[in-house]
C-alpha cells in the first residue's frame, strides 16, 4: 500500500520531499502496485502544448488492483455496500471476490458485443451496483468509459455520445430516486433519436421492472448477455499513459467539455489521497454520497477506494427521502466510519433542523468530508458540531474534474482544520497564487488566482477530440502553469482558502455550469432575442441562477413565458441548470465593443445596487436603471 502519513511532523516532511524529488516520491508511491512491466521513466513534462506522461511504459491494468491484488487478502471482505433509494429495501454488498466474478463476466459480455481496447462506452445509469460493475468491466477491457450524470436530458445526453462517438451506451431501464420513477431507458431512446450514429448497442439493466420500447437490433437485455458469461476474465494490459475513462465538464465558453483522464498516474494518486485524507483504516466503512456521474464518483467510491482495498459504500437515493434523517440513518444502519458530501446537502440537512441527526447513534462516525463548492461557516460549525460532536476532523476538499484527485484539503486527524479552509496542498501538490499580470505572489496573508506550478499523477492530458481547448482552457493563461479558474486566499500560515470561481461557471448545489451553456439553451426559445445568465448567492444551493432575458415581444403572462424558459433548459441540459430567477429586461449592458458587462448583471443579482461603477462609458448606461428597478431580489 501507498504511504500513510500519520503526524504533521510527518505530512511536513513528505511535502517536503515531494517537492525537492517528486519522481523519487512518486516512483515509491507507485512501487507498491502491481505492475506486469515496470515503468522506465517516472516522467516527462512541458506545460506549453501540454504534455504531461506519468509512468512511462509501465504495463498493468487498474482493476488488477482494485480486484484480483485483494483476493487473497480480502476476498471475503465487503467491497461495495448499497443502500437502495427505498428504505425499508433491504442493502446489498458485494465482496471482493464477488465483486471479482460480477466484473469479470460484464467484461466477457462486452467483448461479446464487439467492444474492446480503446472503444467509448457511455452509462447512463442511476445508483445500482452494476453501474459500478461495469464501469470496472470497462477497465478490465481497456475500453474507455464515459458516464453521464443521469439527471442531464435526453439532448445533453446525445451530445456526450456524438463528443466521444460511443459504440455503447449502458442504461438501466427506469430509476426510483425519491418519490420519483424516471424513465432511464426512454430517455436513452430520445437521445439516439437525435443523431448517434456511432451507437451500436444498448446494454439495459432491468432495474424496477416497467415496459421499456425495444428495438430488437440494437437494445440488449443486461441479465441476457451477462448471466451465462465465463467469470474469468483476463485483463487487458494497459500503459500507463492509455486513456481510462472521459468524463464531461463545463467551461467557460462552448459545450462541455471531455475531460480526458489516462491509468497510471491517476490509479496512483487516488489510492494515495484516499488513504491520507480519510484515514481509512482496516474494516471501516467509507461513504461518499456523491453520484458516480460527476468525478468525485469516479475517484472516491468506485477507484480510490477499491485500490486501498475499502469498503465503499453506494446509495441510489436522496438526502430527503422519506425524510431528513436519510443520511444519519444509514450512517447509524451500516456504522459509517468516514463520511463525506457537499456543502449543499449540508445546508438543506441544516434547515431541516437538528431533531433528524439527534434521532441517530452517529458514534462510529471518525471523519467528516465535504466537496464541490466553498463551505460557508455556519454549515461547517453544523457539520462539526451537531452531526460530529466536535468529534470527527473535517477534511475539506478541494480538487476538481481536470485534478482528478483531491489537491488542497487537511489530512483527518492529522494536519490542522480551520473552518472554511480547504488548508494545506496534498504532498506532490504544488499550488501557487498568481496576479492579474501573471506573476507568482509568494507572500502569505494574499489573494490570487490559484493555478497550480508543477505536474501531479492524476491530471488531465487532454480534452477528448480537442487538445488545443485543452491548452486554451487551462494552460495558456498563465505561462507554465495550470490555471484552475478559481480564485484563492492564503493566511499567515501558508492555508488555502477557495474563493470561487473567476470565469463564467457558476457552481449550483456543487454542480458546475457555463454561463454560456445555459445562455445557449435559454435562446433555444423562439420568443428570445438575447440572455445573459449570472451566479448569485443562495442560501442552500450556494449559487443560484438568475437569468436577464431579452424577448422578442412583449411578455405579457410572465410566469408562462417563465415556464416555458425553464422547459427549454430542462430539455436542453437538465434541471439542475433552470433558472431561479428570470428578469425579462428592455437591454442588456454593453461595452462600446458590444461585451456583456456581466460584472453590473452579477452585482443587480446580488441583491446589492449601490455602487455599481461608471456605466456611463457603456453603449446604453440607460438600460442600467431599468435593469436595477425590475431587479427580482
Ligand atoms: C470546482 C470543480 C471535484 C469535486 C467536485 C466538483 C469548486 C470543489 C471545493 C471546495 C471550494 C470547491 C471549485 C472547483 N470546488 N471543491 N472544497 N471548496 N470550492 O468538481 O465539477 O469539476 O468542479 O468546484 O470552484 O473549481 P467539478
């Protein structure tokens, strides 16, 4: 196993040494896996183009660790735990060997349907076990795994598919998410009704049971093709530097974006954070509530978690159903050891009051974790107090989709916490703040831009079909150095706190999204001439949505026209990017060059108007006050 560093005294010196010799640091780091062929070279780096190369030449494949390395050591040991969306259903686990066997036959199933090394698979699937299963059944094969959060709709789903041009796509057929039942499948057939060529095969998972529309040469039945599959299956040998998996992100500007992550240096780093941040120690019980459709998934329930030979916790429902108490009963239920969610759901849990986690025996509790956004103070002294007793260390994480693995966070119970921090930079990790000019500000008790100087294990190396986006988005800002699109402060003492990001993504309930996607949607309705779309702060969600639209005509039934906005972007990305507020507006600020001055929009949306600047230089400073009167805060 990876190091795990137990003292401050002993995180200071492993910092220090994987900042003096990273290769050696890491080089040892990954000596500890199993490899077929040992690396050459530990790696090879210029952030200009970029390239980035970990492990050059080493051969292994990532669920040989995760699975078979385990199965004389913890074979009868529980892998996967999954707690279904129905409380009164009973939970299911799967040990390693079970866990083993399950992969093995999904791998044979997909070769059976002509997918192999190198082929995009892509799931859209709720919380089911077999959505982790075959994401590893993937690995196994070497094909590239794509998952889709299955809260975005049928269209955003197709452009994934076309992006990454999938032979497969892996769907259950509906979904039970609190109250709700959600027809997966039908939404799979909406989405290749719009144009995927490339798709083969439907893999369909009877998850509730339901008619689903069949489409004989195409859609498959899961318990057809897999039941009867051999239950070995060898493993395809990988280099370290072939693509793993695709996962989609939003940007500033244009359609999301396919995070490219390979599988050496990201099988590495997430086995070593995993182990460091939560502490996990033999026979705990992990959970991460967040979904396998967004990155935290990927590296901290299905990845991490299996390398460090864990055991990982799955939940298919909602924080709220049947009640508040969801979380803090299963935790009490299974005897959750580390816990970790995001802000959002700490604060929706918080105003449902303290009743629903006193009801609950939350002993077994050690660590707690959050991620996805800025925790606001309040939420961090609840967390702390009310559902840890002031017992249990927050780590707060920050890292993002492109990091592939936790970077800036306090290692539980072993390096210091300071509520709203996210505190001191993983070993290996070497952040910096820039100014607005591009030079490094190497003082402390300052702000900047955060970006990160030297290259890590699990970083992105490139964005799929696109790699100059990829040199545009995060390597030209700033010269040689990895701009992450947040802004930060440092305190006297060298920790980190994230402000927030500085470019046009806005973060709702930790769900990142462009200002421009939601732009694009909203202008998908025949009665809009122009939309501009702002973050503004929201008690439970951290940001909200505020939408200023420009109509064509007159908008006469306000809450009509609001809906159907609202339905464009549900059809177009989702719910989660509705708009909160829309604020239908004469004009939209502009520069003389004819730019959306976002900076007077954002501050309007906020809720505060007094000193919005000189608007007098603008096109038409008019449009301001109209804007200010009509403001829907
Ligand atoms: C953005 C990345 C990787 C986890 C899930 C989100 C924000 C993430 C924190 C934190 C403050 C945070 C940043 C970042 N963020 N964690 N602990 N404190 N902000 O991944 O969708 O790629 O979003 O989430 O703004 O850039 P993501």
């Amino acid at each position: 196993m990876t190091l795990q560093i137990k003292s401050f005294e002993e995180y200071k010196a492993a910092y220090e040494r994987s900042v003096q010799d990273p290769e050696g640091f890491w080089a040892e780091q990954a000596s500890s896996f199993y490899w077929k062929e040992k690396w050459d070279t530990t790696l090879e780096w210029e952030f200009k183009s970029p390239s980035v190369k970990w492990f050059l030449n080493g051969k292994f494949n990532i669920t040989e660790n995760c699975l078979d390395r385990h199965l004389e050591s913890r074979g009868d040991q529980v892998a996967i735990l999954w707690e279904a969306n129905d409380p009164n259903a009973p939970a299911k686990s799967y040990t390693y060997k079970q866990l083993y066997i399950e992969v093995c036959k999904v791998a044979n199933a997909l070769k059976a349907n002509g997918i192999g090394k190198g082929d995009r698979v892509c799931f859209y699937m709720p919380m089911v076990p077999e959505l982790a299963i075959a994401v590893l059944a993937c690995a196994r094969i070497g094909a590239v795994h794509s998952v889709v959060f299955a809260g975005f709709s049928a269209t955003a789903l197709a452009d994934r598919i076309k992006d990454a041009t999938c032979k497969m796509v892996i769907c259950s057929d509906y979904n039970n998410r609190g109250a709700k039942n959600i027809p997966v499948k039908a939404i799979v057939d909406d989405a290749l009704s719009q144009g995927c060529d490339s798709i083969e095969t439907v893999l369909v998972h009877r998850n509730t049971g339901g008619d689903v529309n069949w489409q004989e040469n195409i859609d498959k039945w899961w318990h057809e093709e897999v039941d009867g599959q051999n239950p070995y299956c060898p493993a395809e040998v990988m280099d370290s530097e072939d693509m793993l998996f695709i996962l989609y992100t939003s940007g500033s500007t244009g359609k999301p974006k396919g995070v490219v992550h390979t599988c050496g240096g990201y099988m590495i780093y997430t086995c070593f954070s995993f182990r460091n941040v939560f502490q996990y120690q033999e026979g705990d019980v992990y959970w991460c509530t967040a979904d396998i459709g967004w990155i935290t998934g990927h590296s901290y329930i299905v990845y991490g978690p299996l390398l460090a030979g864990a055991t990982t916790m799955m939940f298919e429902g909602i924080p709220t159903y049947p009640d508040a108490g969801r979380f803090w009963e299963i935790c009490e239920k299974h005897k959750v050891n580390q816990f970790y969610t995001a802000p959002t759901a700490i604060r929706a849990l918080m105003a449902h009051g303290n009743e629903y986690v006193n009801k609950y025996d939350l002993s077994s509790i050690k660590v707690l974790g959050t991620v996805g956004e800025p925790i606001n103070a309040e939420a961090w002294h609840w967390y702390n107090e009310v559902v840890g007793k002031g017992n249990a260390p927050i780590v707060d994480t920050w890292w993002q989709t492109e990091t592939g693995g936790i970077m800036i966070t306090s290692l539980a119970g072993v390096t210091p916490t300071k509520p709203t921090y996210a505190t001191l930079p993983m070993p290996g990790i070497q952040p910096c703040l820039v100014d607005g000019d591009g030079n490094e500000i190497t003082e402390n008790d300052v702000e900047g831009y955060l970006c990160v100087k030297f290259p890590w294990p699990s970083m992105l190396r490139t964005t799929y079909g696109d790699h100059e986006r990829c040199r545009q988005t995060y390597f030209s800002s700033f010269t040689d150095k990895y701009f992450t699109g947040d802004g930060a402060r440092r305190d006297e003492n060298g920790m980190y706190r994230i402000i927030g990001r500085v470019d046009d993504v806005i973060n709702v309930s930790g769900h990142r999204m462009g200002t421009a996607e939601v732009e694009n949607a909203i202008n998908q309705h025949p009665g809009v001439v122009e939309s501009a779309v702002v973050g503004y702060p929201h008690d439970i969600k951290g940001q909200g949505i505020y939408a200023y639209i420009i109509t064509a005509d007159e908008v006469n039934d306000e809450d009509g026209f609001t809906k159907e906005i609202r339905d464009v972007v549900t059809r177009e990305i989702g719910p989660i990017a509705k708009p909160d507020l829309i604020q239908y507006v004469p004009g939209l600020p502009k520069t003389r060059s004819g730019k959306i001055m976002r900076r007077i929009l954002r501050k309007i949306a906020s809720g505060d108007t007094s000193n919005l600047g000189d608007v007098s230089t603008l096109l038409n400073p008019d449009v301001v006050e109209s804007i200010k009167e009509g403001a829907k805060v």
